[in-house]
C-alpha cells in the first residue's frame, strides 16, 4: 500500500492568542492512503505551542508509515495497519492521520458516512460553539454579538488572560440571557484563583469552565470548592484522567486520541464514570473536523462541540460539507469523511 503525505502550512485570518502564546500559523499533513483502489484520506494536525508535539515528529512518524504500509496488500484489515504503525512509532497525532484514512476508505467502500458505519441511529446534526479569543472588552463583545446573531446556542471565552471579570461581563451582556456562556482557562489558573474567579464570574451565567487548573488533583481540588460545573481538556491526557471522576464533562480530541477508533474508547472509559463527553478541535483541517463530527454523531453528544474552527484560516479551500449553519454542523452525508471525490 502507498502512503502520500502533503505537508501544508496554513495561516490563521488573525493571529490567535492563546495562554501558550500567539500563533500565526499551523502544519497540517494530509494523507492518502492508496491500495490500487479506493484511496482513503486523512490528516495529522500537531499544535507544539498546545499539544507539545512538533511537526518534525509527525512528519517522521509518517515516513516510519508509509515505508511500513508498502509491505501490506489492500486486503489486510484495516486495524492491523493501524496496530503495525502504533508498534513503529506511537505518537497518536500522526496515528490519527492513519486512522482517519482507514475510516475514510471503509466509508467510500460501503458508500456510506463513517457516523453510519460507527452507529446506526447517530445524529444527523452537531451543535458547535464560537470561540472568542479577543483580549479587550469591546472586541469580545463585538465577537459574541455577531456569533448570537449568526444563531450560536453556545460560545466560548478564553480566560485567563488578564481582564476576565470585564470580558465576560461584556460577552453576557453582548450575548443576551439565551445563549449558553462556556469559559476556558487552559489551565492558566492555580487551585486559589480558579476558586475565586470562577466564584465571581458565575453570576454572568456560566455552562461551565474547561481546564480551569492543570492536573487530576487540582482540578479535584477546584470542583469540590465551586457550584459550577469543571471539564478537563488538556488534562484528559495525564494517566489516569478519563476514569478519575474529576470533571464534570471531558473534552477530547481527534489528534490526542490517536483517531476515531481512539476517540471513541475514551469516549467509553470516560461514561462509565457518569462524565459527559464533547469534541473540539486543535485548529484541525477538514478532514479532522469531519472525523470529530461524525464521531460526536455516533456518540450522541449533545453539549455544544469546539469545532467551527475552520473559519480560522485565511487561506483554507472552503469546505461546504462542513458549513455552519445556526450554531451547528450537519453531519456530512456522502460516503468516507467528506464524500466521494475528497
Ligand atoms: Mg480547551
């Protein structure tokens, strides 16, 4: 089997501030997975300022891949590929890549969506949030004004970045009582702090506060003390995290988990302690958007998902499968991840 790989770089419209720093750009490699028949796509999308993990390491895990899969015929199953990679190189961004791929050609083999080929009655639509990420009041307001008026059930603030008290006050009041009002601190708070601003910042009317502290016993620490409810985000990833009881929700990702086939064991692990499970992205591209969607479909999840992220990019092909439509992605139809001809 041949494996592709196409390194791209693609711009952010506007740099993005995150508690990791700004980012201008991101590394996206896309795949394609090609036995002499159908060919499956899928992509890696490392973000080291997020996740730690350089594009150099991916890009060399998928070289390790592509010389491994030459050795297989199109006839070997699909998750024997995928446990031959994993014992090459181990790196879940990179394996994601594979997995993605291997789902995408199942799809376009049966000629039906991957959400059909996970679970019979899955969602047909996925409500996602906004996500804004301006540091001054008025730009925050002015970005919650317009994502409520494009039909937002949810948006996201980024905090702990300095003026929160005033940012979410602006973002309230810009946002009207009726949409659902998500925090995250990705992990910029000590236990003290998270207690005390999410103490004070709860009046505005709060779903919850993702990662307000890093770390299973922090955020122990941090959900015992507030009424509000806590998801863990980058979290999730320590040992042990997805079954410790800790958080309210837990987010997960495409790229950490490895895959659809990962996602949706944790997904597993994560439920069997009464958790909640949503989906965001990593700034991905659209075949990673379209995973996380058709995988939140067979999930049934029904908090709003961090994945309008596309309109992210400056320069990115439009993607009309993955359009958002009041605060929501329908869950692309056509066969594989994005249909028949992508
Ligand atoms: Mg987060």
């Amino acid at each position: 089997m041949e494996l592709r790989v196409e390194h791209t770089t693609l711009r952010f419209a506007t740099p993005l501030s995150t508690s990791y720093g700004e980012l201008a750009a991101r590394d996206l490699f896309t795949v394609e997975l090609d036995g002499g028949g159908v060919v499956g796509r899928g992509e890696a999308a490392p973000l080291e300022a997020y996740d730690g993990v350089p594009a150099a390491a991916v890009a060399e895990a998928l070289a390790f891949y592509a010389e491994l899969l030459r050795e297989f015929t199109p006839d070997v199953p699909g998750h024997l590929l995928l446990d031959a990679c994993r014992k090459a190189a181990e790196l879940p961004e990179a394996l994601a890549a594979i997995d993605l791929a291997l789902w995408d050609r199942a799809g376009k083999r049966a000629g039906r969506p991957v959400a059909a080929l996970l679970r019979e009655d899955h969602l047909d639509v996925i409500d996602v949030n906004a996500t804004i990420g301006a540091l001054d009041r008025a730009g925050a307001a002015r970005a919650a004004g317009r994502a409520a008026a494009e039909g937002f059930g949810c948006v996201k603030l980024k905090v702990g970045t300095g003026d929160d008290a005033g940012r979410v006050a602006a973002v309230r009041a810009a946002l009207g009582p009726g949409v659902a009002l998500r925090l995250d601190a990705n992990g910029a708070w000590d236990v003290e702090t998270a207690v005390r601003m999410i103490d004070a910042l709860a009046p505005a009317g709060l779903e919850l506060v993702e990662e307000p502290v890093h770390g299973v016993q922090a955020v122990r620490e941090v959900r015992a003390r507030v009424a509000t409810r806590v998801s863990i985000d980058e979290t999730a990833d320590e040992p042990g995290a997805l079954t410790a009881s800790v958080a309210d929700a837990v987010c997960l990702k495409i790229g950490r988990c490895g895959g659809i086939g990962g996602l949706l064991s944790q997904a597993a692990l994560v439920r069997t302690t009464g958790a909640d499970v949503y989906l965001a992205s990593t700034m991905d591209g659209p075949l990673g958007i379209a995973a996380a969607v058709h995988a939140a479909a067979a999930l049934r999840v029904d908090i709003a998902c961090g994945l309008a992220t596309l309109g992210h990019f400056a320069d990115l092909d439009e993607a009309p499968e993955l359009r958002v439509v009041d605060g929501a992605i329908r869950v692309p139809a056509g066969p594989g991840l994005l249909g028949p001809d992508r």
